[in-house]
C-alpha cells in the first residue's frame, strides 16, 4: 500500500505533504487529486499501475464508492458547477479513475448509455416551422455581388444528396475511432464530418453556408432545401448521429486490441482516451459547448465560395 512505502504525513490541520513526489498543499481534495496523478503512482510503484481507491471525494466534501455514482452527484452539485470546466477536465485527466472505470465494467456500461439517452433525448424533435423557412424557387435571393442563392441550391446543387443519406453513407473506420486517443469529442467528430464532406463534390453536399459570421445554414432533407433556424435542430441531429456511429466501433476496436481493458497495459491507456474522448460531456453545458464547436466548424468547411462560383 502507498501508505506503507512512502512518508504521507499531515503536519497540521491545513497541510498534507508527499515525500515521494516533494509536493505540498493545503487543500485535502487537491492532495487527494495528487495521490490519484499518474505522476504520483510512478514514483511509488514504477510503471505498475494499482487502483487502491475504494471512495471517491467531490470538491464539495461528499464521498461515493464508485466513479459513476460520482458523476451523476457531479450534475446536480451546486458547488460543482460553478468551476465545471475545471472539475470535468479534473476527471478526464484522471486516469487512476479512468482506470477503475473501466475495471468496473456494469458501471462503465451504464455511464455510456445515459450519455447517448442525454444526447439523443436533446433536440430530437422536428421543428414544426421548418416549412416557413424553406426556400421560395419564387422568390430570388441575391446579395450585391449578384451571387443567387436560389439558383445555386435548387439549379447546381440539386442532385445533392439528403443530410440523412449522407449520415447514413458514413461508415467509421479505425482509423477515424483512432483518432480520438489525441482529439477531444468536438475535434474527433469534426474531423470525421468534414473529411466525408470533403469526399463530395461541391454540388452533391447536404449542407451549404451561405454566412458564416451569422452561422446561416441550408440543408437538404427530403429532396428539399431548408433554412436551418438558430437551434440548428438538423445539423446538430446528425452531429449526434455520426457521433453515436463512433461509438458503437468500440467494441470492434476492443476485439481488435485484446487486452486494452488491462490497467498495466499501454494500450490500456489509449482505450481509456478513446472512450472518454468519444463522449460528448458530463453535464449539458459541457455537451452543447462541443456540439457548438462542431457546427462552427462545418459551417465553415461549408461556406459557399460565391466569388468563385459566380
């Protein structure tokens, strides 16, 4: 045990010290973090990893015997969400109960799915006045540079193909899966959108940009072009879908890598980045910030070149 093989003391009430590592600190959740740190566990163990943490602490003083019991408290802690980014990058980093996480493989399960029913139960529902934006073949559109849009989605862009067909035509590689050990879920997913965008040619796109300041966004569904409202209620639906494809390539990758579900394992440490990578946030806020980054960033993979298309 950690406690038997190096000095850990407390000098007074307000400081807690780690010989083994020269660190000090006056906070007992930060120097229950340290203890957790991979840097810690080398220095007492090598690169043996063990999990000896049978609690886990919140900031706000409450303790839970496992990871997923800690997440859900985590959503409605009122301490918790006032420094969320730090608490959410605390728990991503931190790869002792990332670790344990994955050990626990009911826990591990569970925490999968109520991220895909919180995904998928937000912005689901079909915006019942997309009629009263969808584009008027009637009615012209043009800026000063001549530029007509209605021309450009009803004339070029008419053999394009549908947003949910082009979902539907992505398929994940491993690479792509892959991808996620050094990207974060917003640039993961990002990258696998426009790397199936960029596979079409301009005309075929489901998608088109005609402002990207204003983020203004057409898609076709249903053989017919529409204005995207400021929810983005299409796009981020089949964000979340493509999104979701990721995820269900894990267990291929599992079977691909046998023992990654091994803690002593480097590629343990990758399955770990994978899989909390593939996930879209821990609490709503963090969810619709990276659903947000993505729509940026196709919209502007998307943006209609209107100089040289004139």
């Amino acid at each position: 045990m950690e406690n038997e093989e190096i000095n850990l003391t407390q000098k007074n009430a307000k400081e807690y010290s780690c010989s083994a590592c020269d660190y000090k600190c006056c906070n007992k959740y930060d120097y229950s973090r340290h203890l957790a740190t991979r840097k810690h566990s080398v220095s007492v163990n090598g690169n043996l990893l063990e999990i000896n943490k049978t609690h886990f602490d919140c900031k706000c003083g409450k303790e839970y015997k496992s990871i997923s019991g800690l997440w859900k408290h985590k959503n409605t802690c009122v301490q918790c969400k006032t420094d969320a980014n730090t608490l959410e990058t605390d728990i991503v980093t931190n790869e002792k109960l990332i670790q344990y996480l994955m050990k626990d493989n009911a826990d591990f399960k569970n925490l999968i799915m109520e991220l895909i029913k919180k995904d998928f139960t937000t912005n689901t529902s079909t915006n019942t006045n997309t009629t009263n934006n969808s584009i008027n073949s009637n009615n012209t559109i043009c800026n000063n540079n001549s530029f007509n849009l209605n021309v450009f989605l009803n004339d070029k862009c008419k053999d394009a193909m549908n947003m949910s067909e082009f979902v539907e035509s992505i398929k994940i590689q491993m690479s792509d899966l892959e991808n996620f050990a050094h990207m974060d879920y917003a640039d993961g997913v990002s990258k696998i959108l426009l790397k199936n965008l960029n596979n079409l040619e301009t005309y075929l796109r489901p998608i088109h940009c005609s402002d990207l300041k204003r983020e203004t966004v057409y898609i076709k569904e249903n053989n017919c072009w529409t204005k995207e409202d400021d929810d983005k209620v299409n796009l981020k639906k089949a964000i979340k879908q493509v999104a979701f494809k990721n995820i269900k390539q894990i267990n291929e990758w599992v079977k691909e890598n046998p023992g990654c579900q091994d803690p002593r394992t480097k590629q343990n440490v990758k399955y770990n980045k994978i899989v909390m990578n593939s996930m879209s946030g821990t609490t709503t806020e963090e969810q619709q910030d990276n659903i947000e980054k993505i729509v940026k960033n196709v919209a502007k993979a998307v943006t209609i070149d209107k100089y040289s298309l004139n």
